[in-house]
C-alpha cells in the first residue's frame, strides 16, 4: 500500500456521500476512519480530543466528527487537504428520515441541538444547519484554492475530480457508490414495511 503523508479530511455532513468516498480513499491507499464515536455520550465534551488523536493515526477521515473540526484540523495539519461532499438539500434530508427515522444519536445532538438527535420533525433545521456548515466552509478556504474540493458524489462526481485534487492516478474501476442498493431498498421505514408484510 502507498504510504500517504499529506491527511485528506472528508468535512461534508453524513449522508452526503461519505460512505462512497470513504470507498474511493481506501482504493487509493489511503488508511481511513469516519465515523468515529457517534453513540458515545459524552461526546460534546471528547469530540475534539478524539478528533486530535485519530488523526494522528490516520491519513483520511470522513463523516462525523470531522465537519465539526475542520479548523482545527487545519491547524494541526498545514498541509492538509479538505473535501466537502455536498448533496441537494431535498434529496439530503429525505437521506437523513430515511435511514435515521426517530432514532437519535448524542452525535447528531451535538450537531443539531439538545433535543434534535432525530430528523423526524427537525428537517428545516436540519437543513439549515447543513447549509450553514457548507458556507462557513467555503468562507473558510475561499482564499485559498487548492485547499478545498467540493464533491457533489450523489449528483454523480467521480474519480475524475477527486484524483485531480488529491494529485492521484484514476483507478481502472468504477467509482464506488457504496449506499445506492441502500437508497432503493433499505433504511429505518423499509426495514419496518417489511417486517408488517
């Protein structure tokens, strides 16, 4: 496997494609975690040290709790790169209800607020939260190209794009689209439809 130096930090919100790019990073070699401590509860107060920790460990990072340290990890690693996967904002939440339901996570109450680890009833906020994440992002690292790809994987970006900004030769293979089985087939409601057949 080819050794890695520089770290790639995936910092688009969960279910933006970061299963299919967390894929596409191993493909290329890259040691990846994400997400890392979603269920812990004490969460709100570890995420950062956690944070500092894997990513001594690893090259790549994506899902959660990345998008919530992209600063800090910019300074802890100068010569990072930064993805921000992106989805349509419709299509995103209808992910989230989808997947998630009613259950909630401390995670995602860290995210969201006390009280909406759920998107069920939560989706405006949802949405606004992720929009907000997506241009303090781009605020961030908008004088300095060459920092930040952003990745709309979902909409159909592929190998092409994420190889150019990562300096990496394009594989042979197709893009890994890792949940579109789970999309037509699975989460929370389908796995409850069937279980009332």
């Amino acid at each position: 496997m080819v050794r890695h130096t520089d770290k790639v930090f995936g910092i688009g919100f969960h279910k933006t494609g970061t299963s299919s790019l967390k894929r596409a990073l191993r493909r290329l070699g890259y040691r990846v975690t994400g997400p890392d401590h979603n269920h812990d509860p004490d969460i709100a107060q570890t995420y950062l040290d956690h944070a500092r920790a894997l990513s001594q460990r690893f090259d790549a990072f994506q899902d959660n709790p990345w998008p919530l340290v992209f600063r800090e990890m910019d300074e802890m690693w100068p010569d990072a790169k930064f993805i921000l996967t992106v989805r349509d904002p419709q299509s995103w939440i209808a992910s989230q209800l989808r997947f998630f339901g009613d259950q909630g996570t401390p995670m995602r109450e860290l995210i969201y607020g006390q009280g909406r680890g759920s998107p069920v009833g939560n989706e405006a906020h949802y949405i606004a939260t992720m929009q907000s994440h997506e241009a303090a992002v781009r605020a961030y690292f908008a004088d300095r190209p060459g920092k930040l790809l952003v990745f709309d994987i979902v909409g159909g970006a592929g190998w092409e794009p994420l190889c150019d900004f990562l300096g990496e030769r394009v594989p042979r293979q197709p893009f890994p689209h890792a949940n579109n089985a789970a999309v037509g087939g699975g989460g929370w409601l389908a796995r409850l439809r069937r279980k009332r057949r």
